[in-house]
C-alpha cells in the first residue's frame, strides 16, 4: 500500500490478520482481488503484482490456433467470463474440458498456470497444448522444473513450490477441481494471487463445507451438464447393462456373518443419535467420526474389520469371474476396459485373461506403449483399478466392464466417461456387475440416481 492505514480502518476487512512477527499485516495471497476491492473503496492504493511482466507475445503467437467451439462449450467459457472470469465449469467426461481451457487461455491472453492431479494427465496436457501454437509450455513435474509463460504442473508440485510460482501467473486452471477443498493441498490455491480462476471436473463437489471452500479458493459452478444433455449427439450413446450377481452359498454365508460383526458397532453408534439422523449404512455424520468411535473399543475393531473384509469379499466372487469371461467372449473384438476395486485383481485378471494391466507401478513409457496398441487394435483389452479412471485419454474404447469401485458416484461416471467419446456415431456398452442383496446394490442404485441427474 502506498501510505499508512489506521489500524482500525485495516482491523475491518475480513482477509487481513495482524502478524507481530514483521509487525505488519497479512492477508492470502488468493484474496488479493478482493482485498484490493475494500481497500480501493476506502481510497486507498493497492500495489498489484506485475505477475513478473509476462508479455502477450510470450503468451500467444500470431499463429495460435483459432478454438471452434461447439454450444455447451461456448456457454460454458460465456458463463465464466460473465462471473468475471472466475469459477467451475462441469462437463462430461469425453466433452472437451481441455480444449475449452485452451480457449480460455487464449482469450485471457495472460500467464497462465494448469495445475493437474497426475504424471499421465501432465502428459495429455502437454500434447494439447503443444499442437495449439499457444507459446512456449513450461512444465513443473515428472523430473522437470521449467516455468513458461504457460506453464503445467502436478498439484504436488505446485504445492511445493508455490512460494515462488505465487506471483508468476495471473491465470490459474484447476484440472480435476474436485481434488481441492478438504485437505492440506489447498494451500497452493491459497498462495497463488491469480486472480483468473477456472476449476473443470466431471463430478461437481459435494453439497456443504467442501463447496463452499472450493468455491471460495476457485470461485462457484458457471456452468453445468451432464451426460444424458449430450449423449447421441456430442457424446457416444451407450447402453448401461446391469448384471445381476448372485453369491454362492458358502460367500453368502461368510458375507452375512461380517455384516453381522459390522452391524451390531453401527447401530450401537446409532442408539446415540437422534432416528431422523441415520442413513442407510451408518448414520450421518463422517466415516473419520465412525472409525473413531469404532476404535476405542475390540469390538468396534472387529466390527471396522468385519465391514473391510465384506467388501473384499464382494471384489471377485465367484460368479463375477463367470460373467466377465462371458462377457470377453462375446466382445472379443471390440476394445474393452475393465475396471476393478483393487490392484490385486487387477493383477488376478491380467494373469487368467493375458490382458495388459494399467497400474501406478507400470512405468510410463509401457503405459504409453500398451495404451498405443491399444487404440490401433494390437490388443483388445486393458484392466486397471484407479489408473484408468481419471484423465486417461482412450478414445478407442467402446466396452467398459465394471467390476466394482471404492469411490462412489463420482469415480462411476469417470470411468463410464472413458468409453463417451465421440465416435462418429457409435454407441458403447457398460457393464455393471452388481453382487444381489449386498452392499453393492444400494451403492449401484446411488450411482444410477448420479448418472441420471
């Protein structure tokens, strides 16, 4: 600030707290368009950052690539540049998030920082941005450290990082928003004084504090819709095929007996909670505030035990395994993805169907490889627990078969997403194998309400 404030005039504004250590006052670096905003009401000038003088000429080149847009995209970028360029834009997974980034950035005109949650979706990035004569790309990640004007960086490395990137970018993209808004992670929104925010994700935040606290590190939802809005026509159409999955006797009763043990530490946890509060499996409230109740006594261990290994149980029973190789009989010409629960069966799957797995302990040059042979046909098949799931670009695919999840509606539709991108009018087909009468069931029906809406 250009001159002395009263101590009194700055103890009003929300954002600013005093620090004795330098006997000044602070405030987020994320705050600065707002705090700017109180103080310039106040008469008072406010020193913004020259974002190190990155000039337009570093940022576009004359001969950047002209972004057509299609409707939704087009009334997505509308949507944030009215909320002052500021906010989250939900689209689809296979709807073009990225390429409605880059025309963002190319109407901001401005240095510009991507942050993303994997190596695999830095990569993707790269591959985009380096065919868009957009300028030269920086990358922070991977073994690399090299700041550009338009720069692209995991979220781990930003978050080392961002004491010195803070003041570099007054742009800053969040790839797979989702990530933020309920851990320590948050900081490197927090430390960044861009004051151009675009969040993208498939999968909206959750109702309540998460939200609110990606809303305010990024800005609220500009834009929204969902599969079905754009199914046939800018996405795959797909048929969701559900297979009933039926336990054997011998996993039944072995199933029954841990939902037992589990069921008897839910509702004594229950029986201390007001009725209109409970849930269908425990009652409202965190799974961190259960498993602290459940710990502190050796039945509550047990019962947390028992609830782990029914859901193993259910990962590859019996008759799952029947159904999936029926299944890649039937398909064994078309490009299939199968999704499991855990990197075991992955590994389990691999073995007895001689399919190439996709895990986080494959290198990336044989990722690319197997991805590669993929797409041109050399393989037909590829099975992976979580890798799959989030920014793994295989447009071949036209099967997904789903073995079971962890993560809930929001991992479904990421991974039903992997099979949508548009192929000149050729449908998919999604298979859900869902173990009847089981945990599984009421879970598949949260995620059909989720995919509907």
């Amino acid at each position: 600030m250009d001159q002395t404030v009263e101590s009194s005039a700055l103890s009003c504004i929300p954002e600013l707290r005093w620090d004795a250590r330098v006997s000044a006052y602070r405030a987020p670096a994320y705050r600065l368009a707002s705090l700017s905003n109180h103080l310039g009401k106040g008469g008072y000038q406010v020193a913004t950052p020259a974002f190190r003088e990155w000039k337009a000429s570093q940022v576009l080149t004359e001969s950047s690539k002209n972004f057509d847009l299609r409707p939704y995209q087009e009334a997505a970028l509308s949507g944030w540049e009215i909320a002052g360029r500021r906010g989250v834009v939900v689209l689809p997974t296979g709807a073009g998030k990225t390429h409605l980034a880059m025309a963002a950035i190319q109407r901001a005109q401005t240095s510009t920082l991507i942050l993303v949650p994997t190596r695999v979706l830095l990569e993707q990035w790269l591959k985009h941005l380096e065919g868009t004569c957009l300028g030269p790309i920086g990358i922070l990640g991977d073994g690399s450290r090299k700041v550009e004007a338009i720069t692209v960086s995991t979220f781990e490395s930003a978050y080392l990082n961002m004491s010195w990137l803070g003041d570099r970018f007054e742009f800053l993209i969040v790839d797979e928003v989702h990530h933020f808004g309920r851990g320590l992670r948050d900081e490197a929104l927090e430390m960044s004084m861009a004051q151009l925010r675009l969040g993208l994700t498939a999968t909206a935040p959750g109702e309540g504090t998460w939200r609110e606290r990606v809303e305010n590190l990024v800005g609220s939802i500009v834009y929204e819709i969902g599969i079905n809005a754009l199914r046939g026509e800018h996405l795959s159409d797909f048929q969701l095929i559900r297979v009933p999955i039926e336990l054997t006797p011998l996993e039944r009763a072995l199933y029954q007996a841990h939902m037992d043990c589990f069921s008897r530490v839910r509702d004594a946890w229950a029986a201390k909670l007001p009725r209109a509060l409970l849930t269908q499996t425990i009652p409202q409230g965190s799974w961190q505030q259960f498993v602290a109740y459940a710990s502190r006594s050796s039945a509550g261990k047990d019962g947390l035990r028992a609830w782990t290994l029914a859901q193993k149980l259910l990962v590859f029973t019996e008759n799952k395994r029947i159904a999936l190789q029926r299944i890649l009989k039937q398909h064994r010409c078309d490009r299939t993805l199968i999704f499991t629960a855990d990197t075991a069966t992955t590994y389990e799957i691999a073995r007895e169907h001689l399919i190439m797995p996709i895990t986080a302990e494959i290198g990336r040059q044989e990722r690319d490889q197997s991805t590669a042979w993929f797409c041109s046909g050399v393989i037909k098949a590829l099975v992976s627990c979580q890798v799959l799931n989030e920014g793994y670009d295989v447009p071949a695919a036209n099967v997904a078969v789903i073995l079971g999840g962890r993560r809930g509606a929001r991992e479904h539709v990421q991974r039903i997403g992997r099979v949508l991108r548009w192929k000149g009018g050729a449908s998919a087909r999604i298979y859900e194998l869902v173990c009847n009468r089981t945990i599984e069931s009421k879970q598949a029906k949260r995620r059909g309400a989720a995919l509907d809406s």
